[in-house]
C-alpha cells in the first residue's frame, strides 16, 4: 500500500535517452544511478525529493519527475 502512494514518481524514457549521465550527475539524493547498458534508473526512487534537478538538466528531456497531487492518491 505504500509503494503505491510513493510520490514523486521518476519516469525515464531510454527511447529517447542519449547516455549523457547528466541526470546521475546532477540528482543531489543519489536516485538516479547509470546502468551497465548505460542508460540511467532510479534506484533509490523512495529518496527522491522531487527536486526536479535531474529533469531540468537532461538534454533531451528523456527524465521526467511526476508528483501526484494528494488528491490523486486516494487518500
């Protein structure tokens, strides 16, 4: 149940992603971390503060931050 009111949610799109890492580079709580294909995941996506950071310096607008209004959550 808590899983499912994690916010903010991290969504990144390897369709549209260059392997530029700075989305790794930039994450201030360590969420984002480059995989062995390159490509970047959220692997510690219950620490992130919804900062946006990540988002804002990604080139190609490959990383997105979601945050659900509470609203949205059911609650």
């Amino acid at each position: 149940m808590a899983q499912d009111l994690h916010l903010p949610k991290v969504e990144i799109y390897k369709e549209v992603c260059i392997s530029c890492t700075a989305c790794d580079d930039a994450c201030p709580t360590d969420v984002i971390r480059i995989g062995k294909d390159g490509y970047p995941f959220a692997k510690y996506e219950e620490d992130c503060q919804g900062c946006f950071i990540c988002e804002w310096d990604c080139p190609v607008g490959a990383i997105k931050i979601r945050v659900a209004r509470w609203y949205e959550t059911g609650q």
